[in-house]
C-alpha cells in the first residue's frame, strides 16, 4: 500500500454539541473527561416539528440534537449552513428491525420504517425541518468514518469559504451485533480561516496520517464509548475545551478486515489524526 500523504486544508473551530443518551452515570463521565458540562443525556431533537420526533429512531433524535447544540454555542445556523452527517453503522436499530419482520415473514413492510432507514435519515430531516437548502452530505467509512467526515467537511469549507457543521454518530448496536458498546452523537461546527470571530478559536491545521509519536492528552474516553467509531472526535472536543494544541487521532481502533486500504504500508498501519493549534 502507499503512504496516504497529508491533507493540507485549514479551518477554524468555533463550538461543539454532545449527546451521549441514556446513561446519566456514562454522561457525568464523559463531562468530567472532557472538562465540561456541556454534555446532554437528553435526545429531544428539538429542531423537528413534534409530530415527526415520536416517528424518529434515537440516532436521528441524538443527531439532532448535538447539532442543535453546536449551532447555539457557534452561531453556525443549521437553516443556511452545509451539514456533513458522518455514521459508521446509519440507522442500524431500524434496518435490524425491518429484517426480523422479513424473516418472521410479514406480509407488509412498514413504509415508515423503511424511509427511517436510510443513512441520510438524520441530516434529511434537519433539512426538510429547517429549511436547509444548502448541500447535506452522509458518509460511512468504517472505523475511519470520524476522519473522512472531518475531511469533507474541512474540504468544504476551504473550497466554498462557508461555515459547515458536522456532525458525528453511532447507536449502541442491536443484537445480534456488539460492534458498538454506547450510544454517541458529537456536532462541531467550522468557519473559513479568513473569517472574523470575536472569541478564542482552534486552527484546525492539517488532517493526514499520524506518522510519529506526538506528545497529547490521553486518547481513550471513558468506558463503552471506546467501541463507537465516532468517540475519537471526543478528543478534538477535549482539546479545544482546554485550548490545547497538539496532534489528535480520528481513529481509536485499527481498521477492520472489511474496510479497504485505509492503512499506509503493510504491517505498520498509521491512524487518520488532525492537528490542533489553539489561538487566543
């Protein structure tokens, strides 16, 4: 395999969103980890007219609601912004759901399972309910999914000088699947280099393939959320609550045997990561 070069594109970071449902004790965890308190355990998707919440699965709720969050801390709006939507697994609960109706052998599908189940659930509907007529993009790359989704987003900003919002998550797995310990849901919100902002940022540097050891925080949150492909943008969260630079993994695992030539040579994988510079 070849080296993946580095990837030199720029932005500024201006605030976050996260939701990690369900687990109160998981969440204070998380908080404590990070060094904030701006931690919801509550999905309400809050952007979605009531009547379409209670048809929504709980990716799509957390979804929205940490891009909720982001877009209030940064003034990122989420009706005249692109939003880059990035899940390793989509809308899993719900597709898993449709397939024990096909093997228990009902006669009908529920329609509005089957629209819920598409990967573009989430960003769809916070574009249908916003009015967002700007470009909405969902990607799934495996265990690089953090990484190409803060790519494209990084990619969209320099190339159309715009504000972008991501956003980042994966359900707990149903069974028969435990590829994903806990529920998570992580929105950061970027604005051109050139723009003008009135409080402290993060230059979001370069993303590319870490090749040496470079001095950091720790790396691994807290407890199940170490199996949800989207926590390692956990850590570009806890850099920028402590105005940290430094150099940051997009992965927190090795890339599995179904994902595709993701790594830099044979036997010496090199882990996606961007580089953090904060200034004041």
């Amino acid at each position: 395999m070849l080296p993946r070069p580095d990837v030199c594109v720029a932005a500024r970071l201006l605030g976050f969103g996260i939701c990690c449902p369900e687990q109160q004790e998981l969440a204070q965890s998380l908080a404590q980890w990070l060094g904030t308190r701006s931690v919801l355990t509550s999905a309400e998707a809050e952007l979605l007219p009531i009547r379409a919440r209670k048809r929504t699965s709980l990716l799509t709720r957390m979804t929205i609601a940490a891009l909720a969050q982001a877009s209030r801390e940064s003034g990122v709006s989420t009706s005249d912004s692109p939003i880059v939507f990035g899940s390793a697994y989509g809308e899993i609960a719900t597709t898993v759901t449709l397939l024990d109706s096909v093997h228990a052998g009902e006669p009908r599908l529920s329609p509005l399972r089957f629209h819920a189940s598409i990967h573009n659930t989430a960003v769809g509907q916070v574009s249908i309910a916003c009015g967002n007529r700007r470009p909405c993009t969902a990607i799934a790359a495996g265990s690089c999914t953090a990484a190409m989704t803060v790519l494209e987003a990084l990619t969209m900003v320099v190339r159309h000088q715009t504000r972008v919002l991501l956003v980042l998550a994966d359900e707990t797995s149903p069974p028969p699947f435990t590829a994903c310990g806990s529920s998570l849901a992580i929105a950061l919100a970027f604005e051109p280099m050139a723009s003008a902002v009135a409080h402290p940022c993060v230059t979001t540097a370069r993303i590319g393939p870490m090749h040496r050891k470079v001095a950091t925080l720790s790396w691994q949150p807290p407890g199940s959320l170490r199996s949800n492909p989207v926590a390692a943008a956990l850590c570009v969260v806890r850099h920028f609550v402590g105005q940290r630079s430094g150099s940051v993994p997009l992965e927190l695992m090795a890339p599995s045997e179904n994902d595709h030539d993701l790594g830099s040579s044979a036997g010496a994988y090199e882990p996606w990561h961007v580089e953090l510079l904060f200034e004041s």
